[in-house]
C-alpha cells in the first residue's frame, strides 16, 4: 500500500510540476501578446500621422502643379 501512495505522491508532484510549467508559459505569452497589442497600436498610428503627411505633401503638389498651369497660360 506503501507503494502505492509513493507512486501517487511522485505522479501529483509531476503534475504539480506540470501545472506551474503551463502556467509559467501562459504568462509569458500573455506579456509577449500585451506587448505585440502596443508595438501594432504604435504602428497603426505612425501609420496614420505618416498618411495626414503624405496627403498635406500631395495637396501642395496638386497645388504647385495648378500655379504652373496657371503661368503656362498668361
């Protein structure tokens, strides 16, 4: 019986063992996904701010190529 409980308590232990392994491991992608959430946050509004750039740029273009249509025809 002795035996018995002996192999019982090592098989708790290895899940015991086990559980904190999972857990360990779940927390650590949970900071890494946390992480990740901020990097693709920080991206999509660099994103932006480079398109409000970019369509500032293309109306001051649009606008110089007017002025020079403009001159061509006086």
């Amino acid at each position: 019986m002795s035996r018995l409980y002996s192999k019982l308590y090592k098989e708790a232990e290895k899940i015991k063992k086990w559980k904190v392994n999972v857990e360990s491991e779940l927390k650590h992608k949970e900071n890494k996904l946390q992480e990740n959430r901020k990097i693709i946050e920080a991206q999509q509004k660099a994103i932006q701010e480079l398109q409000f750039e970019n369509e500032k740029v293309s109306l001051k273009l649009e606008e110089g190529i007017q002025e020079n249509k403009d001159l061509i025809k006086e």
